[in-house]
C-alpha cells in the first residue's frame, strides 16, 4: 500500500464502507446463499434438452414454396421478368391510354421491327402507283377503260 | 468429515492469498461436500454481496445477484466444468462484475417510470456530497467517479481482492491497476475534501 500513504484517510473510509456493506447482510444471509445454490434445478431445465419440434412447420413452409415453384404452370405469353427473356423497351401507360407495349424479347422485337420495314415499302408503292396514274382518271372515259378490264 | 489443513480467513474477510487453501476448499466443494460449500459460501459471499451492494445501491438485488453468483458457481463446480486452477478468486468475482453490469445495463433501458423510483431509493451524489453523513458522502463520491474507478475500488476494498486477482480477473497489467487505483483515490479525496487536495497538490 505504499504507493497510496498520502490517501490512507480515503483509504480507511473505504474500508469501513466495505465493513458495513458485509455486515449488513442478516445472520440468515449465508443459509440462504447455500439453499438457493445446492437445490436442484427446476425440472424444466431438464426438459429444454429434449430435441426441439418448432423446425417443424418451417420446414414445411419451405418444401411448400419450393414444389409450387417447380409445379406452378407457366403462361405461354411472355412476360417481363420471365426467365429467358430480356427487356429491351417498355411504355408504362399514360392516363388517356390503356394499352401497354412491352417488347418482351428480342426475336419479337425484330419481327416488329421487320414486319414495319414490308409495312412501308407497300404503303410507298401504292403511293408511287397512284402519282403514276393520277393522270389516267382525269375523264370518265378513262373509267370506263378501268371499269371493262376489271 | 474430510479435515483439509489450510489457512481460511475470518468470515467475509479477505484472505491473505492462500490459493492452496483455496484450491483445496474448492475441490471439496466440486465433489459435493456440504461442509465445503458452507466454508465456501461463508468466506465469499459477503464480499460478492459488498462488490454488489456498493456498485447497485440496493440491498436486495445485492443478495439476489449473490445467490445467482453461487448458483453459478456450484453448477461450474458440481458438473466438472470449472477450468481456472489458482484462480478461483478471479473467477469468482468475474462472474459477479459481469451479473453487476448486466443489472446496470438492464436497469438503464429501463423506462422512465423506474429510473425515477431508483432515483427516489438513491439520491443524486450531489446531495449526498452536501447533506449526507461520511458514509452517505463517500457513496455519493464513488457515484460521481467513471465506471473504470468505481469499478477498481469495488474490487479492491468491498471485494477485497488482491491487486495480483484484479490483474487475472480483469486481464491487465498489475502496474495498471496500481495506476488506476492511485488515481481513483485522489479523485476520491479532491470530492470529498477539495481543500486538502489543494493543499497537498501544493
């Protein structure tokens, strides 16, 4: 205690502090100490050990989700998020319109794409065969001409 | 009865660091030997209540939290798992620090309505400081002191361990705690006599 000389007051009251703190406790005190330390252990302790059921309706849960993943029929229409397919545009609707466009991959995008390539070209050969005979239909005489080769 | 030679101290008094005694006290008491247990409980308990009692302030969680500590205990003991040879001391106040801070971080997430009841079972340190008697000032001091310091002085004087188990209990350097301690008692003397400390600073 020599590194403490110059708090030996403090030191004294601490102790004393301690001396009344042990000796509050009644003459009883170490009987119950040694009661509730020797029981034995309630009987439920025991039974903790036993193996646990409550894995049990998880489980089940589990398998559940995981057959009706596998078995659930699939739609023949794609649909964004499917599996194989690729997002490559979407329109979300605005309030006038209820149609949605979704080009869900990219073969039906390229059918689009060619299918309004064929789309053109006959809308500008009509438009071509029209300026060409524009001329032709100026008499009903000419008319005529059209209407006895038909 | 097995007679074991060994040096005890008095009832609830520290002893003078007689671990073979101890040693030999404690495996008795590990093979179920009643006599070994009251020899036990009457060496350590008081001093676990003491470390409880000043750290919580209230004499019944300080008993609850030393019957806890030796059901622990004879659990450790009885079932063959207690590993700490030479150290029983240590290992005995560990597991009591380690219930003592767990009722106090219980305790502060309590709500409102019980901090205002324990404030009502233990004035504020400064009204202690100014209105109480020299054991009501002294806790209030200890009270004001960080954790680390109240925690060095419970186990040095109410625990009444050696410096050498404070060392093993908390796993730091002897020199350490010998630092601490010193620090925690001048801080202790300046709030409880600010005048000497000025004087003898001078």
């Amino acid at each position: 205690m020599n590194h403490n000389e110059e708090h030996h007051e403090i030191i004294d009251s601490l102790e004393r502090l301690a001396e009344r703190h042990r000796a509050e406790a009644d003459d009883g005190f170490e009987s119950r100490i040694l009661d509730a330390a020797t029981q034995p252990l309630p009987a439920h302790r025991h039974q903790r050990k036993t193996r646990s059921t409550a894995w049990i309706p998880f489980a089940t849960a589990a398998a559940v989700g995981v057959f009706a993943y596998m078995w659930f029929p699939r739609s023949a229409i794609p649909v964004p998020g499917q599996e194989d397919d690729q997002v490559v545009a979407a329109a979300t609707p605005d309030e006038s319109s209820a149609a949605d466009l979704w080009l869900v991959s990219i073969e039906t995008m390229e059918e689009l794409i060619a299918g309004s390539d064929d789309f053109g070209d006959s809308l500008e050969w009509i438009e071509l065969q029209i300026d060409a005979t524009e001329s032709e239909f100026d008499s009903e005489l000419d008319w005529y001409q059209i209407g006895e080769s038909l | 009865m097995l007679v074991v030679s060994r040096q005890i101290p008095e009832r609830g008094q520290p002893g003078d660091g007689d671990s073979e005694g101890i040693d030999a006290l404690v495996a008795q008491a590990a093979a179920n030997d009643e006599s070994a247990w009251v020899e036990l409980i009457g060496l350590y308990s008081r001093r676990v209540y003491a470390l409880s009692r000043s750290r919580l302030h209230d004499p019944h969680v300080a008993e609850e939290i030393t019957q806890s500590v030796f059901v622990t205990v004879f659990q450790q003991l009885t079932s063959g798992r207690y590993q700490a040879e030479n150290r029983f001391e240590a290992w005995l106040f560990r597991i009591a620090m380690n219930r003592v801070r767990d009722h106090i971080r219980r305790t502060s997430r309590l709500p409102t309505h019980n901090s205002e009841k324990a404030n009502l079972e233990t004035p504020s340190a400064s009204g202690w400081l100014q209105n109480g008697d020299e054991t009501d000032r002294l806790r209030g001091a200890i009270d004001s002191l960080p954790d680390s310091d109240q925690e060095i002085l419970a186990l040095r004087h109410q625990a009444g361990m050696e410096f050498k188990a404070i060392a093993a209990m908390l796993d730091e350097p002897v020199g350490t705690l010998l630092a601490r301690h010193h620090r925690a008692l001048g801080k202790l003397r300046k709030l409880l006599d600010p005048a000497s400390a000025t004087e003898s600073a001078s």
